[in-house]
C-alpha cells in the first residue's frame, strides 16, 4: 500500500514539474538577427499594446519561432508569443487564427500551425503583447 501512494506522490510532483519547466528561447542564428535588425531599423519601441487590428496581419513576417512581425506602414509590430511558437521559422507552417465577433489580434489568442504542403495542424501559439516599433516622421 505505502510503495502505491509513494510512486503516486511521485508521478503528481513529476507532473507538476513537467508543467511549470518553461522552455528557454534559444539563441537566434545571425541570420534570424540580422531579419530583426533590418526590419527595426530606424524605430523606436513604444508601449506593449494588449490588440491589434486583424486586417495589420496580413502583412506577416516570420523571424524565427520566437518572433513574429506585423508590419503596417511606418510601424512594424513584434509578437513574441508566450513559450514560442515552435515549427512557424521552419517556413514549412502557416498561422491560422479564428476571430470570434472581433476584429483584433489580441493577446492570450491562440493560433494554430498548419503546414502549408498538406493543410494538416500541427501545433498552437499563444499570442503576447504586441510591441509598436515606429519610425518617426
């Protein structure tokens, strides 16, 4: 009796711990840096905004699986989402988001990865706050 509620203590701390490890952003290859860079470049960060209109979405830029790019005339929006996004950097996926009675990205939305070849699902994102980088006039 004691060795079953011991390997049962066990498997719930095991669990737990599985859920509360948070996966650590890796280091971005030079390329993936220097995509950053150049799409910044000349603006400056303003206030992490909570929404976004969805129509500033269709123009998208992937970095890698930790940043994503919504660009919109003089400002370009950095989305950063909560525990990354794996498979999107591959340029294999796409990001499908369902807008229920809204017309904003927001965060805490979640999207889902669909490869491109097959339409198949592959994965989810959490979006976070969107960052406005602005050149000035």
């Amino acid at each position: 009796m004691k060795t079953a509620s011991t390997a049962m203590v066990l498997a719930g701390a095991a669990l737990v711990a599985s859920c509360s490890t948070a996966t650590a952003q890796p280091e971005r290859t030079a390329r993936e840096s220097a995509e950053l860079a150049k799409a910044l470049q000349g603006r400056t960060a303003g206030a992490p905004l909570r929404c976004i209109p969805n129509w500033r979405a269709s123009n998208m830029q992937i970095v890698d699986d930790w940043t994503i790019l919504f660009k919109d005339g003089r400002t370009v929006y950095v989305q950063n989402p909560r525990g990354g996004c794996p498979g999107i950097g591959n340029g294999r996926n796409t990001l499908v988001t369902r807008l229920w009675g809204t017309g904003q990205l927001c965060s805490g939305d979640i999207s889902q990865l669909v490869d491109l070849s097959t339409g198949i699902g592959g994965g989810a994102c959490v979006f976070g706050p969107f960052v406005p980088y602005t050149k000035p006039n």
